[in-house]
C-alpha cells in the first residue's frame, strides 16, 4: 500500500493530525450536507446514464460521508483515501448502517490507483467532491484522473465538484478561525497568482481552561482552478467533459455581477464519460 511521502503536506494534515482537523473536516453539518449531495449526485447519475445498482469509486472518500449515503440509495461504492483514522471511521459507520457489504473503503494514494484498487471490478461513474483536487498540483491531479480512466467502464461518467478558483479570488480572506469544543482552527491565507496556488498555514490549537496551546501546525498547497483550466485538465487525462454546472443540482455556471456578489460562483461541477477506456 503505497501513501504520500512524510514530507508532503497531506500525510501532516491527514495523517500525522487526522483526528484533530477532522473535526473540522467533518463537522455535523458537513456530514448532513454529504447526506443531500448524494440525493443530488443520484438525480446526475440518472440523467447521465450511471445505472441504479452500479460501482461508484469516491475518490478522497474521507469517513465516507458521499458514500455511505450513496450505498444507502443502492450503489455499490468503492472509496480510497490516504489517512488511516478517516478509512477507519468510515468503515465503522458504513458497518453500523448494515452497508458492509455494499462499500468498501481503501487505504492509499489516489495517484495510484491501479495498484490500490487491484482486483476490483471497473466502474459506472467516478466522483471527487468537496475540493479534493489540487493536493499534489497538476501533475497528481492528471495522475489521479487518468488512473480512474482506466478503472472506468465504458461510458462511465467522472463527477468534480470543487471551489472556483475565480470566486475565491474575487471574495479573499486571509484569515479564519473555527471552533470545536476545546479545540480551535486558525488558519492564514495567501494566494499564489502565478501558479494558482492557495497556501494555507493551518494552526491547530487546544483550550484548556484560560490557556490557548497549540498542538500543531501545517502549511498546505491546494492548486486551484478556473473552469476552463479543469476542462482543460480532465481532457488531458483521457476524459471527455460534457457539461459545467454551479452546482451538484446542477444550475448554470456563469457570472454574477453585482455589489453584494463581485463574480462567479464559489463552486462548480463539471460532468464527463471516459474518451477511452480499458479493454475497448
């Protein structure tokens, strides 16, 4: 089972912090909010063709809060993530809703595919949501997508969900902070125009009476894109896009201009079928 390398910001976040930034992460209303997306990604589903019952790859699975919900309307889902508390915790919840057998939750490298999913059966569609794109640049990114390629079936559709990379310009913030019971999230922004880049620097800190400690610190590197460079990505990787959306309910992408509102939808999904696939 192959991971990214210790040095790489995702194994400081995901792995050496699991616990602590997914609580965060994976806040009660983010959970529930997984709950709706699958409602949504079924009605995508249906219109694009993936069949009711079929395989479903989560890519970045997380606790499984896209794929539990997904099992739950009948698919069988297949997830892959690289942090062992996450594989865990996902196996513990699909157990306790009696969907052992409908998903099954991977610990590994996305870049890695074939090697992480040897033996699984090809699949219907293959979904990452919830900005999961951008963690090793463009080249990982091109390395994830081409590999689920070739894990898809013939006319499988590939869902992105992610941030828009021109919103996030347009409404900067260079700081936030959140709260979770003892624990507190404060992180430090700045944004990298000449490569898209966000750099985030991610204090994790613990209250114990009057006193604020910090426990940690990670500084991430998340590439973000506009619409038209994902398209631009996808195709690269072997993949035909069809169709940008707002939304998973898929309302139309465009602009918005007004003085409340400076442009552009803050996420995006874009739809495609493989334009090549294995064994055809």
């Amino acid at each position: 089972m192959s991971r990214p390398e210790r040095e790489h910001w995702t194994w400081h976040l995901f792995v050496e912090f699991g616990d602590v930034f997914g609580k965060f992460l994976f806040r009660p209303e983010i959970v529930e909010k997984g709950m709706e997306q699958a409602r949504q990604l079924k009605a995508v589903f249906d219109r694009f063709g993936v069949p009711q019952g079929g395989r479903v790859l989560d890519l970045c699975c997380g606790i499984g809060r896209h794929a539990i919900p997904l099992a739950e309307l009948g698919y069988r889902v297949v997830g892959v993530d690289l942090s062992p508390a996450y594989i865990e915790e996902a196996r513990a919840r699909a157990a306790e809703r009696g969907l052992a057998d409908r998903t099954n939750f991977l610990l590994g490298d996305v870049r890695e595919l074939e090697a992480v999913l040897a033996g699984e059966e090809l699949f219907d569609a293959v979904i990452c949501l919830g900005t999961s794109i951008g963690y090793f640049g463009e080249e990982g990114d091109r390395q994830m997508l081409s590999g689920a390629r070739q894990m898809a079936r013939k006319g499988a559709l590939l869902v992105i969900s992610t941030v828009n990379r021109d919103w996030i310009v347009a409404n900067f913030q260079a700081t936030a902070a959140m709260t979770m019971g003892a624990w507190e999230l404060h992180s430090f922004r700045e944004f990298d125009f000449t490569n898209s880049l966000l750099k985030v620097r991610h204090r994790l800190c613990e209250r114990k009476g009057s006193v604020l400690a910090v426990r940690g610190e990670v500084e991430t590197t998340l590439r973000l894109y506009a619409p038209h460079e994902l398209w631009r990505l996808v195709k690269a990787s072997g993949w035909q896009p069809l169709s940008l959306h707002a939304s998973l309910a898929l309302e139309p992408l465009g602009p918005r201009l007004s003085h409340h509102r400076p442009a552009g939808s803050k996420n995006f999904m874009m739809s495609c079928p493989p334009q090549s696939w294995r064994g055809s």
